[in-house]
C-alpha cells in the first residue's frame, strides 16, 4: 500500500526529502495523524542528514517504528 501511495503521487506537489517522504507516506498509510509541524522534524534528516552519512529514508523509517511503537 505504501509503495502505491508514492507511485500515485500523494508526495507530488510537495517539495520534501527522502526522510520526509518516508515519514509523510507511513503517516498516511498507518494513520498516524502526525501535524505538520511533527512531520517537519525529519527534514533535517534527508540527505543522509545533509551530509551523505546516513540514510533519510532509513531514519525517517526508523521514526516510523517508533512512533508506532509508542501507541502501542
């Protein structure tokens, strides 16, 4: 479902990064009504955190897994 959701566009008129991909797309597809102004905090992880070293869509992953972890 995830991988439809990007194919279809639902990141397409939004200027975001890898992290913030991944953390808008799980947003949407887990529901975790993340606001906006929480999804802006992966912004700083895209890009391997501005400096190629680690993956943005792996932190923005691993954001993922924790905030699920947490409504748990």
């Amino acid at each position: 479902m995830m991988k439809e959701l990007y194919l279809n566009g639902i990141t397409k008129d939004k200027d975001l990064n890898c992290a913030e991909t991944v953390l808008y797309v799980c947003n949407q597809n887990y529901q975790m009504n993340l606001s906006e102004d929480t999804m802006k905090l992966s912004s700083a992880f895209g890009g391997g955190m501005c400096i190629e070293d680690k993956c943005g869509a792996l932190t923005a992953g691993l954001m993922c897994l924790g905030v699920s972890a947490k409504t748990q």
